[in-house]
C-alpha cells in the first residue's frame, strides 16, 4: 500500500513542468478565472491527451466488430486499453474486465453475482465504505438472508483495522467488501493485510476492494493483494466520466453472471464496446509510464508503477506542506481556530492526499464558500449528505471541509492554501472578539 509523510519526494523542476502541460484548467478555470483547484476527490483535473485521444476515436462512426481496416483499427485500440489495465492492475492474464458507465454500477453488479453464488451465513462490510458497496452488501445480505455485518471506524485514524474486518468473519462469511482509500478521511487500508487476516479464517470468502479514491495515488496490486474484484473510475484518474472498470479474479470471472448465450463464459460486458474508452486509459498510461523515469525499454507495468511512485512521493510532500507549514508559512497543525482530522499520525500511517478540517465558529459550508471568494476550491462532506452521513457519524464528525490536492500541484500553490486557510481563521476570530 502507500508510504506516508515520512517518504517525501518532490518532482525536480523538469518534471513539474511537464506534468503542469498535460492538464487542462490546471491554473484557470472553463470561464477563465485564475483558481487552485483543491476538490480532485471529487473528480480530478483532466489531462488533455486522455480526453483528447478518447474524443478522436469516438467520432470514428465504426463498429470494431466489422472487418474493415478502420473496424480493426479500433480493435487494435480496445485491445491496447484492455492489456494496459490488465497492467494497472496487474491482474492475472485469465481474469477478466467489466466496463461499466461507472464504478458504482459496476460495485452492485458483482456483489450481487457473489451473494447469487456463493453460499454463506453473513457478509462484511466496513462503516467507512462507499455507499455503493455498503448499500449493495446490505441490499443483497437482506435479499439472500444472511447476517449484514459491519466493521467499526478508528476515530482516531479514520480508517479500519485489518483485525477489525477479520474479527467479523467466520466459516459462514461469503463476502467481504472493504474500501482501499476513503474519499473523506483519507485513510488508506491495507488490503493485504485484510485479506490475510479474513483468508486466515474462512479461505473460500470472495474479498472485494473499492479502488476508486485510491487508484490516482498508489500502486493496485490484485494479485499482491489476493482479492476477486477491484474497481476503479478514470474521471477519478486524470480521465473523462462515463465509464469504469474492474477487474475480476479467474474464479469471480467464471461465476454465473449476465451474458450473451453466445459469449464466453468470462466475457462480463454485454453489448457494443467502447474503443474511446480503452483509448483514454491507455493515455493515462502512457503519462504515467513518461513522468516515473524508468528504463527505457521497461515493460508497461514496470513504467506505469514507477510514475505511480513519484506521483505518490510529491503528494506526500505536498500532504507534509500542508500539515506542517514551511518556513515562512505555519502549517495546518500550527493555525490557531483550525482543526485537522486524522492526520495525527500522519508520518507512522499510510494517508491519502485529502486533508479533512474545520474551523471553529464557521460551517463547513461557509468555509467552503470563503475559500472560493480567495481563488481555492474544496469541498464539504456533512451529515446532511446521504453520501457521508454514515461514514462521518462512524468517526464523531457532523462534517468536514474536504481539501484534495493532486500531484499536479505544487508546494508553493500548497503554502497559498495554507496562507488562505490563515487569512479565513483569522477572519473568523477578530469577528469573534468583536463581538465579545
């Protein structure tokens, strides 16, 4: 899984550089206001290539199945895109792909193949989960009888132990869920450990992974990580909306599903294919194999995993300007009126590149909107939300203003948040001793 704080690596200066050109709207936004734009847990920056490469292809009117030079032109680009998230994933060759139009689709359409499947007593889940997973282990347990079973959060860190999980499974147990990154606190889980810690106890148990948060920031591994399904969503990695992925292991693959009679029994996708998809990926992978400096002559997963490592080791070093500050700017830990959450053990546990906090005597809402009035844009995750409620009241938090850099940010636009971030605080306090 992701290293922490404690591994920080800024791009040299060439390589900034280079990655600030691919992205579009880095500086300004579609009506041309300058802006940070902090909110990539959201939807991230694109790159220009991804969406670019995707909108030449689909303008080809043909379909890849014909058997005219521009048809196998087009199949020669799904099968680029397939083999390189065979590569992202690092997936077993005869495993298979779902496309879906998104992850979320993509996470009730194989947890309710498993629970049809796959006999068992309970299924487990965690409280930090997506409301896609959660909402589809709960759905499908009432459906088929079985005990719906959750994992405690660590208020502390945000995140869920591997013991925690393991706690909860026994010989009955058909399915575990468990999100990789939450897309509110920022914890990152060690899937491998989850995965030894529950195979410990009941070896047959399907074990599927919510990637989506985590895909832009570390490396997936499923044969590492010895899960069935990972699903990720490009809009999250650099790439467009309206399409997904997830990888299913040999034996998820060969369970019975939704299908064409005429398919294989491992084909998952039904219905006509769509090669701008796989092209966009495919651009993301390129980028990825050109920003990590590996050998020329590297194989594909080598290059992509080694951009993925650099980006990793400038977001961690973005994540410790954040929370500590630099020489001419306190950190987030030292500004009086602001609290950061989960981050306390920030340089001993993996965290993802989010940054939850609020402010005293000011809402998440509001605060939100004062970042936007001073050119930064974040987000808030509140109670309110059926989106957050159950993950936030899991961690005692009734909301949080969410911060998400990307890598394609630098420390000093990170010290202008924080300089923000001050200006905001203090603000609120000298309104506050005005008033008293």
């Amino acid at each position: 899984m992701s290293r922490t704080t404690s591994d920080t690596r800024p791009f040299p200066a060439k390589t900034m550089n280079f990655v600030r050109e691919q992205f579009a709207h880095l500086e300004r936004d579609m009506h041309g206001t300058e802006r940070i734009f902090f909110e990539n847990s959201g939807g991230s920056l694109r790159l220009r290539s991804a969406a670019e490469r995707a909108l030449e292809v689909s303008l080809s009117p043909d379909s890849n199945s014909r058997p005219t030079r521009v048809a196998r032109d087009l199949a020669r680009v799904q099968k680029q895109g397939e083999q390189d998230l065979l590569a992202f994933f690092n997936g077993a060759p005869d495993g298979a792909l779902l496309p879906t139009a998104t992850a979320s689709q993509a996470m009730f359409d194989v947890i309710r193949v498993i629970t049809d499947a796959a006999p068992g007593t309970n299924i487990v889940t965690t409280a930090i989960e997506h409301p896609s997973s959660y909402d589809a282990c709960a759905g499908n347990a009432a459906r088929t009888g079985q005990e719906f079973r959750v994992a405690s959060a660590d208020p502390e860190t945000g995140g869920v132990d591997p013991q925690a999980v393991a706690d909860l499974v026994d010989e009955g147990t058909s399915l575990v869920s468990v999100i990789a990154t939450s897309n509110i606190t920022g914890a990152v889980t060690d899937i491998a450990a989850v995965v030894a810690a529950v195979r410990a106890k009941n070896p047959d148990v399907y074990v599927v992974a919510d990637g989506v948060q985590y895909a832009p920031h570390g490396v997936i591994d499923v044969r590492a990580w010895d899960v069935d399904a990972v699903n990720i969503a490009p809009y999250k990695m650099f790439g467009d909306r309206g399409n997904a992925f997830t990888y299913l292991s040999p034996r998820l693959a060969d369970l019975p599903h939704d299908k064409l009679a005429a398919a294989s029994t491992r084909t998952w996708a039904v219905g006509s294919s769509a090669p701008a998809a796989y092209a966009g990926f495919s651009a993301i992978v390129d980028y990825l194999a050109a920003i990590g400096g590996a050998e020329p002559g590297s194989d594909r997963r080598t290059a992509l995993v080694a951009g993925l490592r650099a980006i990793h080791g400038h977001e961690q070093a973005l994540l410790h300007t954040l929370l500590e500050g630099t020489a001419s700017q306190p950190g987030l830990h030292q500004l009086a009126g602001v609290h950061v959450h989960f981050a306390d053990r920030a340089a001993t546990l993996p965290r993802d590149l989010i940054v939850p906090l609020t402010f005293d005597d000011v809402s998440c809402a509001d605060a939100v909107r004062a970042y936007e009035e001073r050119g930064v844009i974040v987000y808030e995750r509140v109670a309110t939300s059926p989106y957050s409620e159950r993950i936030l009241r899991a961690v005692g938090l009734n909301g949080v203003v969410r911060v998400s850099p990307l890598h394609c940010h630098t420390l000093e636009e990170a010290e202008r948040f924080l300089a923000v971030t001050q200006e905001i605080a203090d603000k609120v306090r000298r309104a506050g001793e005005q008033a008293a």
